[in-house]
C-alpha cells in the first residue's frame, strides 16, 4: 500500500525530536524515560547495535520479501506495535491512530489492559487482529470477564503481561507527577499552555481515561484515587497456578511477554503457550538488568522451535529489527518508535513509522542479498 511519507522526518530520531518539541515535558518523559539511572534503557538499543551482518554480494540473488508467518497468519512485515499504557497522555487519540495503521499495513498491535482505547473499540478498527495484553488481576472474575471481551470481539493472540511484579521508580515521573494517573500541577499547566496542538486535540479527545477498564471503575472517582483503585486491583506477581485457568480458558494463541530467563521459557513451554516475547518492558523495569537482546539469543539457541519467539525493548529502527532476527528471534515488538511517530505527525504518524520501519529493513535485506526473513540468521557474523 502507499503510506504518507514526510521527507523531514526520514528517520526514528527525527521523530523524536520533533515529538519532543510537540508535546508537554511531562508526556515526553513519561514516553522517552525508563527506571532509576536509565541504564537498561539505554543498553538495550546500544547491545542490538553490537550485533554485526554479514552481505553475500556474489550469489544469485531475486530480491527480498519481508513479509513472515506468525501463528498460521501472514503479516506484511515481521514487526509490530507494542502494548503501551496512557497512550492518549502522550498523543490524543494515539491507540486508535496506531491500530488502525496497524490494520492497514497488516501487522499486529497489542493493545494494553491500561491503554487508552477499549477492547472494543481496537476490535472494530482492526476487525479482529489486534492482540491484547493483560495485565492480571487480583480477582478471578475481573480476569475472566477481560478474557471472554477479547475473544468476543474477535482477538486472536492473548498476552500476558509477567515483568511487573511491582511498580518500577521511576524519578522522572516522580517528579512531574505521573505515577499513574497524571497528575496536574502548576508546572505541567504551563508545559501544557507551551504545548497549543496537544492541548487543543485533548481539549477535543477529553482527559486520557483507561477505557477497557471503564465499566468495572467506580463512578466519581478523583484522579488520585482513581489510581489508587488500579493499583488495588491488578496483581502484577504470576506464576504457574494464575496462567493454567487461562491457557483452559482461552482457545486462542497465548503469549507471555516480559520473559528474560530460560527458567521461564520452560515453564512456558510446560504449561503449553504458544510463544514468548522477550522483554524487560523498555528498560522500565529494572535497571541492573540485561538487554533483552542478550538472553533472547540464548533462548533463541536452545527453545527455537518448541515456542514461538519474539523481542521487544530497544528496537528503533530497520537495522535494528534485522540484527534482532538475525540473532534468533521470529518476530519483534516496536512501543517508544511509534509514539514518536503519532507524536509527531498526530493521524498521520503511525503510517509514516511503519512505512520508515518497511523500508529500512527492506534495504537492509536487499543490501546483505537475503530473499527472505527466515533466512536472515545465515548473515549473522558470529
């Protein structure tokens, strides 16, 4: 398909910046920023950097096609957009821009138990290929109503979100106010009144709201015991016992996300899921953690083919997706990449990200003289 492509913003950085420039310091930070020193966060892209390719310039050679096969299903790329809570907080309307691109490019978006868009709402625009993350709750009820709304609208792939077992400290959004829900003081207002295109689009979308959780939060709430109710409600700890009534319960692919042990992926495996995304959740969890490139290629050497498995956290452009599945993964997750898009370019920003993504991992391929991307692992330099 034709995407709009705006020559100013030719790159992920690009949109970054301007991004930065666009929205309110305390929206940007809660997008950009990780936990504590932000050690992880910034290992992650700077050890999928590490990785090297390696060009067959002088074999017979027809071009490249990036599209893959994912559970049974043809995606026009092997990437997709990762789960994000607070989207509207950072750009009015964004889960439903990025969906939407999504559908249209034919890749998936996961949509978080804690985004801004409703089950529903993501089922529609998507008709029923989107994917949904959720973060487990304390009551069985909860968790089962959650399960059976995304598999009425249609979903085919249910994540389970296990790497956060607690709430990260993250001084960034200490500071501005933002652990969850935003919070407005004095010095936000004024980022706010410097900010007129964000202002005015929430003006127009209203006050960024958790809409999958909206039937279930009591009426009247203020926005700080708002987030005291999300907080007493989702239990973040998983273990073998919560996932086994959901594997019974759900009858399509299962996915845990966050994995970063292969003691994990053996208990994936043993309780019969489908795939893995390996993640440390963007370097928002733990800092003195590894990159997620570094325990995915392990995995990758011992479980590939008995679990599908995937990557996110640190992944920012073309190259960066072709190193992570040159390294063993079969698939990857994009989050900070495409909210700098929507950021960005507002309605516009999620065709102009995944079409930037297309193109530089379709020059990548072409570039090293690989046809296909189950076949990009043989130009890993080791």
């Amino acid at each position: 398909m034709q995407h709009s492509f705006d020559p100013r913003y030719p790159s992920i950085e690009d949109l970054r910046k301007k991004a930065r420039q666009r929205i309110p310091k305390f929206a940007f930070e809660y997008l950009d920023g990780g936990c504590y020193s932000e050690v992880n966060l910034h290992r992650n892209t700077a050890e999928i950097r590490e990785v090297q390719l390696k060009p067959f310039y002088l074999r017979d050679y027809e071009g490249a096609s990036i599209k893959t096969r994912l559970f049974g299903k043809e995606y026009d790329a092997p990437f997709g957009i990762s789960p994000i809570g607070l989207q509207d907080l950072m750009w009015p309307g964004a889960s439903e821009i990025l969906a939407k691109a999504a559908f249209e490019h034919n890749i998936p978006y996961i949509l978080s138990t804690v985004g801004t868009a409703s089950i529903e709402t993501i089922g529609a625009i998507t008709e029923g290929n989107a994917w949904f993350q959720l973060y487990h709750p304390k009551e069985d009820e909860l968790r089962d109503q959650l399960i059976q709304r995304a598999a009425d609208a249609g979903y085919p792939v249910l994540v389970i979100l296990s790497d956060v077992p607690t709430f990260a400290y993250r001084p960034k959004e200490i500071k501005n106010g933002l652990s969850i829900p935003p919070r407005m003081t004095f010095r936000n207002i004024m980022q706010i009144l410097g900010s007129p295109q964000w202002a005015l689009q929430t003006l127009i979308k209203g006050q960024p709201d958790f809409k999958t959780m909206k039937p279930y939060i009591p009426k009247g709430l203020s926005l700080r015991h708002l987030g005291l109710f999300m907080n007493k409600i989702f239990s973040g700890r998983l273990n073998a016992e919560k996932i086994k009534p959901i594997r019974d319960m759900w009858k399509g692919k299962l996915v845990l996300k966050g994995v970063a042990s292969e003691e994990d992926v053996r208990i994936a495996i043993e309780l019969g899921l489908d795939g893995i995304i390996v993640s440390n959740h963007g370097g928002r969890q733990l800092d003195a953690g590894q990159s997620s490139i570094k325990p995915m290629t392990e995995i990758a050497k011992k479980f590939k083919g008995q679990i599908s498995i995937m990557m996110d956290s640190g992944i920012r452009s073309g190259p960066d997706i072709a190193c992570t599945l040159a390294s063993g993964a079969e698939f990857t997750f994009l989050g900070r990449s495409f909210m700098y898009g929507v950021a960005a370019l507002g309605a516009k920003g999620g065709d102009h990200t995944i079409g930037i993504l297309k193109n530089q991992l379709q020059q990548v391929m072409e570039q090293i003289c690989c046809s296909g991307v189950q076949d990009i692992h043989q130009h890993l330099v080791r």
